[in-house]
C-alpha cells in the first residue's frame, strides 16, 4: 500500500507541474498574446497585459478589417483574412482599440486592455 500511495503521490505532483507549470515558465508565455478578429468581436474581449507584451491581432473574419488603439495611436491597416498584425504595450498604448470593417465605419466592435491582474 505505501508503494502504490508514493507513485500516486509522484503522478499528482508531476501533473501539477505539468499544469501549472514554474513561474519562470509562466512569466515567459505572458510575453506574447494572440487577439483573435471575429466577424463582430473581439477574443478574448479583455487582455490583460504589461509593458512589453506583444500582440498578435489575427484576422478570422470573413472579411478585411483594420484594428486600431484609441484616437489611431496605431493601425493595422488593411488586414485580408487570415492576415496578421502585431503591436508591442508601451507607456502609450491606449486601453481600448476597435475593429473597423473594410475602410468603412458601419460595422466597429470595441476591445480592452488592461493593466491589471487577470481574474482567476
């Protein structure tokens, strides 16, 4: 009994580290975040970031689209589907960006940053 409660022990402790992973690893993947474009949203719709972090926007609509910061602080320009863009945070990055459909204003959903602590 003792052998098998030591090996069920072992497997528990590597599937937390397995999921958990050591905080130098999870410091490292919060480096780099992807910002999928849908036809009407944003996913996820809050990301929450540090300086430094860099965002991929990944277009997955059916259509073109432009991803812009707050007050055009940046663009993508033109992204076809399946096109990409990337943006690094710094001092100036604004916490809210839009998607605007095409080169037109008719179709724009909003996204968020945030500089907090995610939720658990």
């Amino acid at each position: 009994m003792p052998n098998i409660f030591r090996k069920g022990s072992f497997a528990f402790i590597a599937f937390t580290i397995a999921i958990g992973g050591s905080p130098a690893v999870a410091q490292s993947l919060v480096n780099s975040q992807t910002i999928l474009i849908l036809d009407e949203a944003f996913f996820p719709a809050v990301s929450y970031v540090r300086l430094g972090d860099k965002l991929t926007f990944i277009n997955q609509s059916d259509d073109t689209r432009i991803v812009e910061g707050a007050n055009k602080v940046w663009t993508s320009g033109g992204l076809a589907t399946g096109g990409t863009f990337v943006y690094v945070v710094d001092e100036k990055t604004p916490l809210e960006f839009t998607s605007i459909f095409g080169n037109e204003a008719g179709l724009v959903y909003q996204g968020t940053l945030s500089f907090d602590d995610p939720p658990l």
